[in-house]
C-alpha cells in the first residue's frame, strides 16, 4: 500500500492538470445527471407535496345562475362544507387593466379560500378574508405588478350601465373611487391561485362584498367536500338533482383536473428522466475514455517499476488510484452542481404548484445517485488499469476495406495514410483508439440531427392549435339564456361575409354519456366545413352517432363502434376526435352530436352550458382587424366578446421540454469532440514512428498536416454518413412517441437547415480538432524519433 501511495504522490503532482480536467467533466456531468434525476422527482411530486398542506374541494358544482339558493346544497346529508366562488360580469380595473387577467376568483363567503382551498404559504401571512384590501399572490406576481396596486371603481352612473347589462364602451376607464390592494403573502392552491394564465393574486371575501357586490351582477359557484369523499360522488349529485329540481347543474369531479395536472407533470419528469439516462451513457463513454487514457499513461512506468519489486496487483491499484480520485473529487463537486441547479425545477406546469420553490437538497437522489455514480466510476478506474497495464496483447486488426478502395485509386500517401489512421486501429504500441472516435463522431452528429428533428417536430406543433385538434381559431360568445331573436339574422349575415372562411353555431352542455358528465359540442356548420380531428374513424354525420374525445373514450372503455347512453337515447361511436377547448374542458375530453342529435338531448337553448360561435379567417386575413369589424353586422345578435381559442396547457408542456433536446444534443457534441481529438491526438502520438519513417523518405510538411486532415476529414465523414439518417430516424421516432403520449398529431418532423448545416459544420469541426496534431505531426523532429523507436 505504500508503494500505491507513494505513486499517487508522484502522479498528483507531475499530472495534475489532466486529472483536474477530469474531475471537472465529471462534475458538470454527475451534477447535470443528478439534477435531472432529482428535478424528475420534484416535479412529478409537486401537486401531492401541495395537497398535503391544502384542503382541496372533492367536486365543483356549476350552476352558472343568479341568485341560486346555496343553503339547500349546504344542508345536503353529504355535504361536509361548501364554499362559493363569485363570476361577475364586470371587472375592477388596476390601472386600466381589467382584473381578470391577473386576479382570481372572489370568496363569495368565509368558507372559500379560508376552509376550502386554504393556500399554501411560502412567504408574508395569509391575508384577513374580511378586509377588502389584503391579497395573497402566486410567486413572481410582486416583480410584475409591485405590492401595492391602484384599483379603480366603476363610478354609480357606470355601475348601473352595468348591472342593467348594458355594459360600457370598449377602452372606457372606471372614474369612481380609488383603492389599494397591498400584497401580504406569497402562497399557491390548485384552484385559482395555480400557475394558468401567469402571475396571479386571490381575491378575498371582503373584496367580493365592498367592490363587487355593490357594482357588478354577480352570480356565485361552489366548491364542496363531501363526507364521503369522491366515492359520494353519485350519491351528491342525486340529492343534488332532488333539491333543486334541475337534473341538468354540472357536478364537476375535481379528481379529472388534479389527474390533468398531475399527467402534465408526470409528463415533464419523464422527459427529465430521459434526458438524464441518455446524459448518463454519453458521460460513461467520454468518462471512461479519459480513465483509459490516464491509466495507459501510467502503465508504461508501472511495467518498469515492476523490476524493482512492483507487483501485478500494486500496479493495477497504483494506475487506478489517481483517476479514482478525480472520479471520487468530482461526484462529490457534482452533488454540489446538483443543489446550484434545483431551483431551475420544477419545470412546465408543475412549477406553479411547488410549495417549496428554491433551493432543495434531494437526499436520496444526491446521495444514492452519488454513491452509484462513484461505484461505477471506481469499477471503471479498476476495469482500464487492469486492462492497460496487462497491455500488450491485442491481436493485429485486419486491413480497412475503404482504406484499402482508397489505395487502389492512387490517390496519394496523405490520402492513403489519413484513411488508414481513421479507420485502422493497428496493433501493439501503435495501436490507435479508432473505434471510439468513429462511435463519437456518429454520436455527435447524431444528436445535433436528433435533437433539432425533434424540437422541429416540438416547435411547429407547440405553436399550431390546429395539432391539437383546435382548428377554429376564433370564438364569440352568445349572451346567456336563450339567443336574442336577431341571433339568426346575424348568422345568416355571416355567410356573406367575405372574411369568414368557416363557422360553427357550437351549443355546449355537459351530457351524461352512459353516465359520465361530459361536455358535448354541436356540430352545426353555418359557413364551409367543420375540419375536426379525426385520429380513427370518423366525425358524426347522422343523428345516431357520436364523435368522443381519446380520453373520454379511454375513461369510458369504448371504441369506434361502441354503443353509448345519453339518458334514455343511444349512440353509436363514429371516431375518436379531438374536440374544442373550453372553460370546462381539455381537448381530449368531450363529444361531439350534429345539429340534430343535440336538439334530441337538449331541445332547449336557454339550458345550454355555454352557446359559443366558433369561425376561422379566409387565408390572408387580418384577424385582429377583421374582429374589430364584426361586431358591427353581428354585436346585434347577442355575439361577443371576440377573441382567439383558449390555450392549451399540454402547448405549454411541450414548450417546457424545448430545452431537453438541445442540452442532450450538447452532451453528445461533447463526447464527439472528446473521442475524435483523443483519437486524432493518439495516432500523431503512437505512429510518430511511421510517419517519420515516411517522413524520411521523403513526405513533406505539407503532406504530414494533410494526411491528418484526411483523418479528421474521414472521421466527420463517417460520422454524417450514418448520423444524419440514425439522428433523423432517432428525433421522429422521438418526438412519435411524445405525439402519441401528449396526445397531438404526429406529423413527420424535418430539420433541414440542420442537415444541411451539419455537413460542413462537422467537417469544420473535425479539422479545426485536427490542426494541433497536425501541426505537431508537421514539426516533428524525424531524427530524434526514430533514434527514441
């Protein structure tokens, strides 16, 4: 054991800036592996971590009605607690911006947001639910708005243009009184203080009840627990129907938007996972080279030392301990790199919902995955100094059949010998590592293709609703009730309309498919053709069928061909297709039933859930600017507000995984430069021999430089001859995957500007590593080599 530590000594110090180099590889490695993994698991945990410090609502129940009677809910036998939540047809404007783009829902009494989605706290206090001037905010909200915020009123002329329904015109500023609402804390719930449409700030009951109540019309929705939990679902919604009369209010199961959260982040992490798997094998191939190189370095010593007593033994453990030791040095630096890193997480949607954002230490990913990465990297470190200082026992490879083309063609020494040191590894002490510089420059190019194939595929579909099935791009909302009678006028008026390309009087209203409440759509085209996303089968064309969304077909175990129940009436399933996204629903959950069809289930319109009137543009057309010109042909109708679709939260996922590919594209780039300048710098150093003796008889300078450029040239060749069509077949088969899983339409992704860039770029590249050996393969001092050999 001396001897091993007294070698360690020795090496530490005349070698030191190699294995310096190695433990911050490894490091940057371990750390970015470790904050992955451990980033996974914060963001797939954020939501359960979040429901342990919050008491969320079993089931919302949606009447959308004025002055509806709360007290016989609230005495139901299954209700534990009730707390209602306030939509107001007004909005309190903070500095001329309407607050419903960046407030909450109001308590509409002091169960609400106080019993019933308490918020978690990260910071300040909870605010006073009586006192109309205290708010609680989601983080990043103060670096946007401040802590305190300017609220105008409606003057009493403008409130009762406003309860009288009349509404004021567009752009017109609130003049009465003037408040301020003051930041007291920082927290997050999973209902209207999530992360949905940014930084946000909950209104309280006071708030409802000194500024809404006197101003606006209101009505009132609620949030319920039920004793029984969900499994008191059917019986609630029984005594529901039986109390009120209305078998029609919705009963939302609050258990499908945890679910839709919940997957989104589920989603996220395993991207997470991915990339830090793929970072794994890509750090053991660059890693385990750089251990190989620093073990063979010292075998050479080793073998001599073991004529002065040295052991087999000593000499494996001696040859492996230095590099063991910047292995060992850098994990732990690259547990350190982890903690830097995890305030970045959760990412996507789960980032909202973290009730502890900031910095945290994952003690079983840092310290198991430490430990497991340190094994592997002494298993390895023994593995190459085994292997090394045995030496000198490899069989004579066996001549390239390229190089040997090449020969044949008569194409020159450099050309020839630029070839056969690219692509034979030879044998002995001028044994060259080719196999790992031919792996790494298919790896390289390979992941810049895949990677940018994949994004491609990401990018266009994150930016194009029309994948998500959202190919009406536009939408107005009809008045609630039933339609004004000019509401027919005005869609025949439309059909003249020279902008208009399509259009759908789309009624809405959540239907009991065998027994399931789901949001079903009409499909009534006023103007052109409905397009509807059809991923099998087909849309309804008869009263007696039903199109169904991928996971409302998934939850109801039916396919194309199935028969389901409304109430008393059945249908037959056309095609699985995606359907509009709406206050009530995703794009994979719904229905839809032609015009006929529905009046069947629902004759009356003025029960509807929602009436909207969804319609596209011809190609060209200003959107903005044609909506500002509707409402003066279809205002009258009862039509409006305008504006474009909803978003979608999976668009916003895949936006969060845009950075995945590109940093895997990084690490494999990484491990290309790695193996291909290891490669180019060890066949300068172990055929020195060969290229003096050409040298000798005569090659120049010049020739010395091109025979390594033809190396490097061929290296970067082989590397885009199989990379381009193994990364394009990688990054489709990929992003089909995610397609598939998210879910969108899968349409074929092609990088092209990376393709055509990638074959210049990586002979660029290639030669670029190439010009300091090559330089020294040009300046070598052909005597002195040949007496050292």
């Amino acid at each position: 054991m001396a001897a091993v530590i007294a070698w360690t000594r020795l090496d530490l110090r005349r070698r030191w800036r190699p294995l310096l180099v190695l433990a911050l590889i490894v490091a940057l490695a371990d750390g970015v592996i470790l904050a992955a993994v451990a980033g996974a698991r914060r963001t797939d945990s954020a939501l359960p971590r979040l429901q342990k410090h919050i008491t969320q609502a079993d089931v919302m129940v949606l009447p959308n009605q004025p002055g509806f009677d709360w007290d016989k809910v609230r005495a139901l036998p299954s209700v534990k607690a009730l707390g209602t939540f306030v939509l107001y047809d007004g909005n309190v404007q903070i500095d001329g911006v309407n607050v419903d783009e960046v407030g909450g829902f109001p308590a509409g009494d002091l169960v609400q947001n106080v019993v019933i989605d308490r918020p978690r706290l990260i910071s300040g206090r909870l605010p006073d639910p009586n006192n109309p001037d205290e708010v609680i905010v989601t983080p990043g909200f103060t670096a946007k708005y401040g802590k305190v915020m300017t609220v105008h009123l409606p003057s009493a002329a403008q409130s009762a243009q406003l309860r009288s329904g009349q509404g004021l015109p567009d752009g017109a500023k609130y003049t009465g009184p003037v408040k301020h609402l003051r930041v007291v804390g920082v927290g997050v719930n999973t209902f209207d203080l999530g992360p949905g449409g940014g930084p946000t700030f909950m209104p309280s009951y006071g708030f409802f009840r000194d500024y809404i109540k006197p101003n606006f019309n209101y009505f009132e929705n609620a949030r319920v627990i039920l004793r029984g939990g969900p499994a008191a679902i059917p019986a609630f919604t029984k005594q529901l129907a039986a109390a009120t009369g209305n078998p029609d209010i919705e009963v939302a199961d609050q258990r499908d938007s945890v679910k839709s959260i919940q997957h989104a982040a589920s989603f996220t992490a395993k991207g997470w996972l991915l990339f830090a798997l793929a970072a794994l094998l890509a750090t053991l191939v660059l890693v385990g080279q750089a251990v190989t190189r620093l073990c063979a370095a010292a075998a050479g010593d080793l073998r001599t030392l073991a004529a002065l007593g040295l052991d087999p033994a000593q000499a494996r453990r001696a040859a492996a301990a230095p590099p063991a030791l910047a292995l060992l040095v850098g994990t732990a630096a690259g547990v350190v790199v982890a903690i830097a890193f995890s305030p970045l997480f959760p990412t996507g949607l789960a980032h909202g919902y973290d009730p502890d954002p900031g910095v945290l230490a994952d003690g079983l990913v840092l310290g198991g995955g430490a430990a497991a990465l340190a094994l592997i990297g002494l298993i390895g470190a023994a593995w190459s100094a085994r292997v090394t200082v045995r030496g000198g026992t490899e069989p004579a490879s066996r001549p390239s059949r390229v190089a040997a083309v090449v020969n044949r063609l008569n194409l020159g020494v450099p050309v020839v010998l630029g070839t056969r040191f690219a692509l034979e590894p030879g044998h002995g002490r001028t044994r060259v590592p080719v196999r790992p510089a031919l792996i790494g420059a298919v790896a390289g190019v390979l992941g810049v293709v895949g990677a940018l194939t994949f994004r491609a595929g990401l990018d266009t579909t994150a930016r194009n609703p029309d994948r998500f099935g959202q190919t009406l791009h536009w939408i107005g909302f009809v008045a609630e009730g039933a339609p004004d009678p000019a509401f027919a006028p005005a869609l025949q008026q439309a059909k003249s309309d020279p902008d208009i390309a399509v259009l759908n009087d789309t009624r809405v209203d959540v239907m009991p498919i065998n027994g399931r409440g789901t949001s079903t759509f009409s499909l009534d085209p006023v103007v052109g053709h409905v397009p509807i996303v059809s991923l099998h089968g087909r849309p309804p064309d008869s009263p007696g069928e039903i199109a169904i969304g991928p996971n409302t077909a998934k939850v109801l175990h039916v396919g194309v061909g199935s028969v389901v129940d409304i109430g008393a009436r059945r249908f037959t399933v056309s095609g699985i297709t995606f359907v509009p996204n709406d206050p009530h629903n995703g794009y994979t959950d719904g229905a839809w039933l032609t015009r006929a069809a529905f009046n069947t289930v629902q004759p009356d319109p003025a029960k509807d859930k929602f009436h909207e009137v969804r319609f596209n543009f011809r190609p060209g057309v200003d959107g903005q600017a044609a909506v500002k010109r509707l409402p003066a042909h279809l205002a009258d109708g009862g039509i409006g507000p305008w504006d474009q679709v909803f978003p979608i939260d999976e668009q916003t996922e895949l936006k969060s995984v845009r950075v995945q590919p590109l940093l895997l594209g990084g690490f494999l780039v990484l491990l290309a430069l790695a193996a291909v300048g290891h490669g180019l710098a060890t066949a300068v150093r172990r055929r020195r021999h060969d290229v003096a003796v050409l040298r000798s008889l005569g090659m120049t300078r010049r020739q010395a430089r091109l025979t390594i450029a033809v190396q490097a040239t061929v290296l970067a060749a082989f590397g885009l001859a199989f990379g381009i069509p193994l990364g394009i077949a990688a990054g489709r088969s990929s992003w089909q995957w995610l397609a598939n899983a998210t879910p969108v339409v899968y349409v074929a992704p092609l990088a092209a500007l990376a393709i055509y860039l990638a074959i210049p770029g990586a002979v660029a590249i290639a030669n670029t590593l190439a010009a300091w050996p090559a330089r020294r393969a040009a300046r070598m001092r052909v005597a002195d080599v040949l007496r050292a050999e």
